[in-house]
C-alpha cells in the first residue's frame, strides 16, 4: 500500500447524544459527543488521537467503527482507489466493513467473553464470516496467538487465566483474525502497567511493519502516544483543536489547549527546574459548551472575538500538515515541551 | 512548580522522626491460600518530608497505607507482624499502631487528629447523601471541639485554600454534582481540616486528567509548605514521583526492592526491577523502542521460591532462584534487595 493515499478520510462527522428527562422521556438537549470533526490517515501510519475524558476520543473511533450511527458527516474508506462511505453502510451490510476495520478496547477483562475459551474468542470473527474448516480456522488461531507472543498451547483456557497484559493480546490477536487494514486501538495500554505496557507498544509496532497496518491509537498519556505516532490530533469538547506531525506538535505547538496539555506533563526528572504552565478550570459539559471558541474560558489568550466567533480547524500557510483551530493560530508565541533542563 | 530535588536538601535529625515501620507484614487468609500483600517492609518517614511510594497494581501499596491507617479489612486482612511506630507531637515515645485495636479510643484520635488520607476515587470516601458541607463541617466540630458557625467559617476558608471558587454555594451541594477534580479538591480539604501531621495521599491524581493533575499536584506541594506535614505519597506513575517526592520506596509484590533518594532512583538506581520499570516508560523526544520487563507479575499466592522477581531478572543467577534476598545497604540513604550486592552490609533485620 502506498503510504501516501489517504485509506480513509472524515468530513463533517458528528455524533449528539440525546438527552432524555422527565417520565415521557422528552429530549431536553444533546451532548455534542463528536462536534464537526474532519480528518484522515494515511496509509500504514499511526495517527494518535489525544485528549482529555470526555472529550470525544472513543465516540470518534466507536463512529468510524459503525458501533455507533454518525449524527452527520462522512467516513470514507479507500478500497481499490475508490472510497465507500462507512456513515451510508446499511446495518444489515455492516459486517463486511468488519473485514477491514477492527477495533481494540481498553479494558481487556471487560471484552472479551469469560465463557469462552482463548480459542473460540479468537476464531470468532472467522466463524461469523465462515472463513474455513474448523481445521484450518485452529490452525489461524495457533498462527495468530504465535504472532501476539502468546503460546498456543494455552488456547484452550479462558481469559481469567491470563494476565492483564496477555488478555490484551488476546484481544489484539482476535482484531487480526480478519487481516483488516486499519486497526482503531482504543486506550489499549491505559489498563496495563508500565512493564507491560511497553511488551504491548512493541508488538503494536512489530505488527504494523510487518503487514502494514494503518492505526487510529486513542491514549490520553502523552509520553505514549508521542512514542507511538506518527501524527497526533488533540481534541478537545468534541472538536479537534490541533493536527500535526509528532515531533512538530510537541516542539511547535500552535494551539493553546496543546500548549496547556504539554506543560501538565510531569517531567519525571528530580533535577529539573521546569515551572509548569498549566491550565485553571474544569472541562465543561459537552451539552452546553461555551459560545465561540468552546475554549475561551479556560483559555489565558482568549479576546472578544473568541468569546463570539467559532474558529475553523485551517492548515498553517507556512507549515505544511500543520493544522489548527484557534484564532490566534501563529500569532501566539506559544511554548512547546521542553525536555528538562539537567544540572 | 516547586521541586523538592532542586531546592536545598533539609537536614533531619532524630527529633524529625514521625513513622517507623518494622519488619511490617500484612497478609489476607483466603480459603485457597495466604496473600502475602505487605511482607516484612521497613520503612521511615520524617517530619515534613514527602516519601514516594511507587510500584505496579497489586504490589501492595494500598494495604501499605491501611495498615498505617489500621484499617485492614479484617477478616480476611490481618497485620501478622511487625510494628508501626508512630511519634506523636506531644511526647518522645512512640505508639505501635500495629499493636493498637482498630476501634480503641485512640487509634481514632490517631485518625482524626494525626494522620488523613486521601484516595484515588473520591466518590469512595465522599458520602453521596450529604452535602460538601456536611462531609467537612462535622469532622471539624467532632475533633476540634467547634460550633458550628466556627466550623462552617473554617470550612470555607479551606474550601478557598483548596482553589474552589464560590466555596459557600459549593458547601450546599452534593459529590455528584461536582466534577472530578473538584471532588478530589473537596476531599483533600477535609483530610487537611483536621491539620494531620501524615498526609497518606493514595494515587490522588490517577483518575484525573492531566491538566486537572497537574493543579492538584501544585496544590498539594503548597500545602504541604504551608501545613508541615509529612506525605507518603502513592502512585504508579514514577514520573509523578520524580516531580514531588524526596525519597522513593519501590515495592515488588508486597516487599520494598529499593529504597533511595529521588536522584538515585533515576540516576543512580541499583534494583534491576527499579531500571526495568524506568526502561519500560516511553520519553518524549526520545525514539528508541522500548525495553520492557519480561513476563509479568507473578500471583500473590503462588510466589517463587527465591528473589521475587527472579523469574522475570535479566541479571537473575542461581542464588537468586532458591534464596530470597536479605536488603543490603548501599549506602546510608540507598537499600536494594538483591544479591547483586551480596557483598555489602544488610540492613539489620530488627530495630
Ligand atoms: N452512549 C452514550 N450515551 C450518552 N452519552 C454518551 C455516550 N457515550 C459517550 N457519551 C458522552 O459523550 C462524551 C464523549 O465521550 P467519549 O467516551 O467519546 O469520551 P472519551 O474522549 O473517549 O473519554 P475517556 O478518555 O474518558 O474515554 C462524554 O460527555 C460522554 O459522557
Ligand atoms: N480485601 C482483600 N482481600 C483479599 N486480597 C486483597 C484484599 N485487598 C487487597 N488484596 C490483595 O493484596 C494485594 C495488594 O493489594 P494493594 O491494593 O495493596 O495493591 P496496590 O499496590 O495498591 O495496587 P494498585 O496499584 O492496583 O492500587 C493484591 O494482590 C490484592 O489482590
Ligand atoms: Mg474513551
Ligand atoms: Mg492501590
């Protein structure tokens, strides 16, 4: 696949959450989950999706995924050189799309089926899609647990008897099961420790140069997905507020709530005279999110021009794959993350 | 942002003595075995200073921290040995608190009016039915011997210190209704309304986002400057440490691997568990791949027979499969578990 083709491209997507009260069940408001959102990925790169809880990480992926019915927009998937569009896919044709997008979750005791066994887990998808003999689905299975580092002699115990780390890749080794191509890893190393966390980074590196995956890697921990991306996008109440390749989104930040993510980073270096740059206020409720630019109330930089008008998410004239959403975008002289000052 | 390792390092003396933990074992009796959660650890912490405790979930951190609260769920937790000396203001002696019954009068004192805890969850210890109000006042007026007008002027004013904005409207409304970081502010201001000279802080920032993390973080180093009091202060997360702690204990399934100052955890550290955990954690700016651990942690209930973490060592030899490993001390202020140092003096094994 070429690196340069875009395998899938979203244009306008929004999902609102409906808020229901009372005893008729009336719909009061909607929580603008996912709020006008465009972006893509390119072919086998990792795009990082950063942010805070709340923010719209999951209900992107979950969209993209189809386990959730875009309110608007599109999402279109390359297939051959033509794009279809996931957000116009009938329900009842929805599985095929499963074919080329899998999903990883979070939580690995909570996905997959206690009742089952390693095996079964893993054959599932080969099941629903009738892909071979039983045979020839067990010997997939033994393939696929060898892949993720888990031994196939253990695939007929259940998940309980696994480590949280090896459930994991139970999970990673059931979303190959279909050879899909682009792989949507939602915070699947935020339940992990750190010892572990990083044997599961490694083999989502491995995996991808070996067949060319392309990933959608959701983490809100900011050392781990500068490790892992390529680009990241950084949002924030629904809306992507900044879009740009890793090394030049932390260096180069153009937008404030990115500059205010970055400094909350804890250094970690005892010798470090670092005076952190934060952030004061809480995230606010997606149902009612300020007028403007939804960050001006939080934002130190923010005028009145912000508190009226909503800005657009714009490439940067000068720096090409750069993209923001702020108006202010390259007049503020902002502050990327700095790498902490040894004595 | 202040930090503890950049400043001048304070001088302590005997007199700063507020908790020595001896040979402390902790250890639920389960039908199918003995979790062994706190094994023979030793510990000090002085007065003012902040202590880091940091290692991966399961390795006993939290029943560190019951057992210094004494409140190990019993049955099926118990402290089976050890002491916990804790020094209070008023005389030179110290009360074991391992030897103190959960409920006696003083053990409750000891809660109120010495040492105060805050948890990871606030929703866990902030009362759903009452008020912010009601959660702070009554503690105030129980251990302080307040009215309530003195009571409800004094946890105003530590609502203001903890940064929460219009602090007599926030006292008539109920946890739910705030957000996350706010709870965690509101929790933070009742453990300090009872001015505790230990501050047990449980991951205090681990369910928060970072920018929330990050006030929280700053406000607890301002408090402390102002309050003098000691923290031992919980997490997972060794770069959180490195920014507030002045000295580190790691702790490997229910036993402490290493203890050392912040700078020789990260510059100078000696356990392999220590460097395997610090290799394991991706830098900014830095693209190499990552070293993990081998394997993972093993169960409480099925240890090995020798060093612990033994099977997963890439430095293991064949002492360290039978023998578990005595700590031996690497210098006055550095400790490590691990025959590697087999050579050195080991920390005597009873004070
Ligand atoms: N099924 C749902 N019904 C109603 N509201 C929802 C639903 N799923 C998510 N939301 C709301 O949509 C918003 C975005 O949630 P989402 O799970 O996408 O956030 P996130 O960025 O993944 O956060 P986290 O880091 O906590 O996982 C939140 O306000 C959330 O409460
Ligand atoms: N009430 C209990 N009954 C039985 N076992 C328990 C109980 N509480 C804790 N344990 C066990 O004691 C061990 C240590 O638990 P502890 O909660 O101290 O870990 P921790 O280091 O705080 O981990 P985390 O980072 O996940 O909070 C674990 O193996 C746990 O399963
Ligand atoms: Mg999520
Ligand atoms: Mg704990």
């Amino acid at each position: 696949m070429n690196e340069n083709i875009k395998i899938l491209k979203v244009t306008g997507l929004k999902k609102y959450f409906p808020i229901k009260k009372g005893v008729f069940r009336k719909t009061v408001g909607y929580t603008k989950a996912v709020d006008d959102v465009s972006f893509f990925a390119r072919g086998e790169e990792t795009l990082g999706l950063v942010g805070e809880s709340g923010c719209g990480k999951s209900t992107t992926g979950r969209c993209i995924i189809r386990l959730l019915d875009p309110t608007a927009g599109k999402i279109e998937l390359e297939k051959n050189g033509d794009y279809i569009d996931i957000a116009r896919i009938e329900k009842n044709k929805l599985k095929n799309l499963r074919k080329d997008i899998q999903i990883v979750f979070q939580d690995p005791n909570s996905s997959l089926n206690s009742r089952m066994t390693v095996r079964d887990i893993v054959a599932d998808p080969l099941k629903a899609h009738k892909i071979g003999t039983h045979q020839q689905r067990t010997e997939k299975v033994k393939d696929l647990l060898e892949r993720v580092g888990l031994n196939s002699s253990q695939m007929d115990r259940y998940p309980h008897e696994f480590s949280g780390g090896q459930r994991q890749r139970v999970g990673v080794a059931r979303a190959l099961a279909l050879n899909p191509r682009f792989i949507i890893c939602d915070e699947p190393v935020s339940a992990l420790d750190v010892s572990v966390q990083a044997q599961v980074l490694n083999l989502f590196e491995d995996l991808q140069d070996e067949f060319g995956f392309t990933y959608l890697f959701i983490a809100h921990d900011l050392s781990v997905i500068e490790h892992i991306s390529d680009r990241i996008m950084v949002m924030y109440l629904g809306k992507i507020v900044e879009v740009a390749p890793s090394n030049e989104i932390y260096m180069n930040p153009q937008h404030p709530y990115t500059e205010a993510l970055l400094g909350s980073i804890p250094d970690g270096d005892p010798h470090s005279t670092k005076v952190r740059k934060t952030f004061s206020g809480d995230v606010p409720d997606p149902s009612d999110p300020p007028p403007g630019c939804n960050l001006h109330p939080r934002c130190p930089y923010s005028s009145d021009y912000c508190r009226k008008v909503e800005p657009e998410l714009k490439e940067l004239p000068d720096h090409k794959d750069h993209y923001v959403n702020c108006h202010s975008a390259e007049e503020l002289n902002l502050e990327g993350y700095q790498k902490s000052q040894q004595v | 942002m202040k930090k503890p390792g950049s400043t001048e390092k304070k001088i302590y003396t005997r007199k700063d003595r507020l908790l020595e933990v001896r040979n402390l074992s902790t250890h639920f009796l389960l039908d199918d075995g003995t979790v062994k959660a706190v094994d023979n650890i030793s510990f000090d912490l002085r007065k003012g200073e902040t202590l880091g405790v940091v290692g991966e979930s399961g390795c006993g951190k939290s029943v560190t921290s019951l057992s210094i609260m004494n409140l190990v769920p019993d049955p099926p937790g118990k402290i089976v040995g050890g002491n916990i000396f804790y020094y209070l203001d008023k005389n030179n002696s110290p009360v074991d608190i391992a030897a103190l019954k959960r409920y006696s009068a003083e053990m409750r004192s000891i809660r109120g009016d010495e040492i105060a805890m805050i948890f990871q969850e606030p929703m866990s210890s902030l009362n759903p039915v009452l008020t912010v109000g009601n959660q702070i006042i009554e503690p105030i007026k129980l251990h302080q011997d307040k009215n309530n007008k003195q009571a409800r002027k004094q946890a105003v004013e530590m609502l203001n210190l903890v940064g929460i904005g219009s602090p007599t409207q926030r006292l008539s409304e109920y946890p739910h209704q705030l957000s996350g970081g706010l709870r965690q502010r509101v929790m933070i201001a009742m453990a300090l309304s009872c001015n505790p000279n230990l501050l047990i802080a449980d991951e205090p920032t681990t369910a928060l986002d970072v920018t929330i993390e990050a006030q929280i973080l700053e406000l607890m180093q301002e408090l402390q400057d102002e309050f003098k009091m000691s923290i031992l202060f919980i997490t997972h997360d060794l770069e959180v440490i490195g920014e507030m702690c002045e000295r580190v204990m790691v702790m490997y399934t229910g036993t402490v691997v290493e203890k050392a100052e912040i700078e020789d955890i990260f510059y100078n550290n000696k356990h392999p568990y220590t460097r395997g955990l610090l290799k394991s954690i991706p830098k900014i700016g830095e693209h190499r791949r990552l070293t993990p651990i081998e394997g993972s942690v093993p169960e409480l209930k099925n240890l090995p027979d020798g060093c612990n973490f033994e099977p997963r060592c890439p430095e293991s030899m064949d002492i360290c499969v039978n023998q578990e490993p005595p700590t031996f001390i690497i210098s006055k202020n550095q400790k490590a578990k691990c025959w590697l140092y087999r050579n050195n003096d080991r920390e005597e094994e009873l004070s």
